[in-house]
C-alpha cells in the first residue's frame, strides 16, 4: 500500500484458534511483526451449550447427546491449541485469557480486549459500543433438534434469522436459559477437564483465583436431586410447531425453485453451445 500510514492491523477470527488453520499462523509468524496473540477460552461447560445452540442442534442432536460426543474427542481443545499458537509466536506474544464477566476489565468484553491489545490508548476507539449476537434458547433448540431438516448445514442460520423478526412480540425465543444445564451436567463437564484447566490456570493466569473462573455456583454445587428445568408453554410450543410447518414448506418450495432454475439454466448453456 503506497503511502499508507497504516503501520498495525487487527485479526479477529474466532477460527483462528484451531488447529486446521496452522497454515495460517505459519504465514503469519513468517511475514509480519506479530505484536501479541490473545486466545480467550470459554468455560467448558458454557463454551458446550453455546456450541450446541449455534452448530449441535442442527444435525439433530439433543445436549446430552452432543455433549457426550465432544467430551469423548475431548472438545474444546484448549490446551493444544494454545500449545500449536505458541510454537508460532512464543510465550512471550501468546496470552491466554479466560473468557469471563470476572474477569473482564472493567468487566466488559470489548473494554478487556482494548486494554489487552493496547488498543485502549487510542482515543477514537470507544469501549462502550457493542454489538449483541443472540442465540435462540437452549429450549428452542431443544425443540428444534427434533427437525433437523429445516436446517440445509450445520452453519444454516436462515431459521434464526427468520425466527428474529418475532423477536419482540416472542422474546422467550431468545431467553438465555441459564437454568438448562443441571449441576450435574456442570459437574460432569467441568471435572473432565479439571486437569486441563488447572494447568491452564497455571500456565496463563495464575493471578486470577481458579474458582472464580472454573468454580460452581452454592446450587449447582448441592444439585443432587434430578434436574427440573424450565418447560416451554403450550402457546409457546404451538407457536413453534406452525412455524417450523411453515418453514419445512417454504423450504421446499425454494429447493423446488432452485432445481427448476439450476436445470433451466443448464438447457440455455446447452442451446448457446449448439448454435
């Protein structure tokens, strides 16, 4: 760039972390002056349900199930990942930090990444303006697990965003079910990975007490009863069922649209060719 006067640039991928994408980070490492690597890790058992809400669901699985899945290929890879973008970038530029209101400055997300970037010192930057990505409810999703052919991939978000515009006269479609997961669950998630995040811990953030990042709260602590989590009504779930109707046939109509389009598209390139 020609007189350009930009001297830093900003990648934010959330992708970025993963392992597939080393080539990447080999490109990375090889040509620019990598200032600083911040990796943010989730707590395992909400990083789960989050994950479940935005991709799981959709291939029809409910949490458990999902949740078993990844526990057994021992999902999310914090640890290795970490290990793969410090053989990069060294330790030195690497920091590992918990995703986590606790921790957050000034328990923000986006004021903590300006001040963990360096960021916050220019003055045209401002640390109050954020942009809010909804997911649907852990009991929506619950729901729609049952229809995963409303969905084309995992990464299909055109039903979200069609269930967005009922957002404000339906908001129990985005409520953040924060009762889902039983202590139980949390329990079983977190103490699968208590090794993984005690050297985490260790390793990137040792100032932070550990139970106030990975600890559980005093209910889901004493949880031994059976979980009873919040149902969805009977409007609610007869709300759900038209919609998904309507949608599965409007899905159809469109698959319809698209076949008779692709086949006369490929008549016209035919007929061209023949001239």
């Amino acid at each position: 760039m020609p007189n350009s006067q930009v001297y830093t640039f900003v990648i934010s991928a959330e992708n970025l972390s993963s392992r597939p994408t080393r080539s990447l980070h080999d490109i990375f490492s090889k040509y620019f002056n990598v200032k600083k690597v911040l990796y943010y890790i989730r707590r395992q058992d909400e990083y789960l349900l989050s994950a479940w809400q935005q991709w799981g669901h959709k291939s029809g699985k409910k949490f458990a199930e999902y949740c078993q899945v990844q526990l057994r290929i021992g999902h999310p890879t914090y640890a290795a990942n970490a290990k793969m973008l410090e053989s990069h970038y060294g330790k030195g530029i690497l920091e590992v930090a918990p995703f986590s209101r606790n921790a957050f400055h000034n328990e923000n997300l986006i004021s903590d990444f300006l001040v963990k970037t360096g960021l916050d010192k220019l003055s045209n930057l401002k640390s109050t303006v954020s942009v809010e990505n909804v997911s649907l409810s852990p009991l929506v999703c619950d729901y729609l697990a049952q229809f995963p052919e409303i969905y084309t991939s995992a990464h299909d978000n055109y039903p979200k965003v069609n269930l967005e515009r009922f957002r404000s006269s339906e908001p129990w479609l985005f409520e953040p079910g924060n009762d889902y997961l039983s202590g139980s669950m949390r329990r079983s998630i977190l103490n699968h990975f208590d090794d993984v995040n005690r050297n985490l811990h260790a390793a990137y953030f040792p100032d932070i007490p550990f139970d106030l990042l990975f600890g559980l709260s005093t209910s889901d602590r004493n949880d031994t009863q059976e979980h009873l989590p919040k149902l969805l009504e009977k409007q609610q779930l007869e709300f759900l069922h038209h919609w998904v109707k309507k949608w599965t046939g409007s899905k159809n109509i469109r698959s319809f649209l698209t076949s008779k389009a692709s086949m006369i598209h490929n008549v016209r390139k035919h007929l061209t060719r023949s001239k």
